[in-house]
C-alpha cells in the first residue's frame, strides 16, 4: 500500500508532519489517480463534494470504496496520524 493521501489547502504542517512519517502526502488538488485517505477540515459532506476531490474519485474509476474521509478540525497531527493509520476514528472496543 502507497498510503497516499490529499490535504486541504492551508494544512501544508500537515502534510510535512505525513510525509515524516512514511506516508506520500500532499495537496489534493496535486493528488492524482488512486489516494487512500483525503483530510479536510470543518465542512460538510455535500461542500466537500463541490471540491476537486471529484476529480480523484473518477480517475479511480468512480470508485470511492475505501477512500477514508478525515476531519482535521479540532484534531492534533499525531490524532489524525493515528485515525490514517488505523484507518478508524476511535476504537469502538
């Protein structure tokens, strides 16, 4: 797995602190083919539709099965860090 994921502008700390780690991140309007996560902040599910994250969805064949959506609003790095990792949120168990 390449772990490539795509971050909303204006989060470019981020994407150092990603890159740091082992992932491949980057902006998401430079992200191009297949991302496993894209992390965005404080918007709605129907506003990040409206984004150039379409765009990524349909080079992937219009398959956005096992994309992981992150919110980065209120998170610390090493929270969203953790979220991509493990590919969840919270553990439920």
């Amino acid at each position: 797995m390449k772990r490539i994921i795509a971050v909303e502008d204006g989060l470019e700390d981020l994407i150092e602190y990603l890159k740091a780690r082992g992932f491949i991140a980057m902006p998401w309007n430079e992200a191009v083919g297949e991302v496993d996560a894209v992390i965005y902040r404080g918007r709605k599910l129907k506003e990040i539709a409206a984004l150039p994250i379409e765009n990524m969805i349909e080079q992937m064949g219009g398959n956005s099965f096992g994309v992981l959506l992150v919110n980065a609003e209120g998170r610390t790095h090493e929270e969203i860090y953790e979220i991509i990792k493990n590919r969840i949120y919270d553990h439920f168990i």
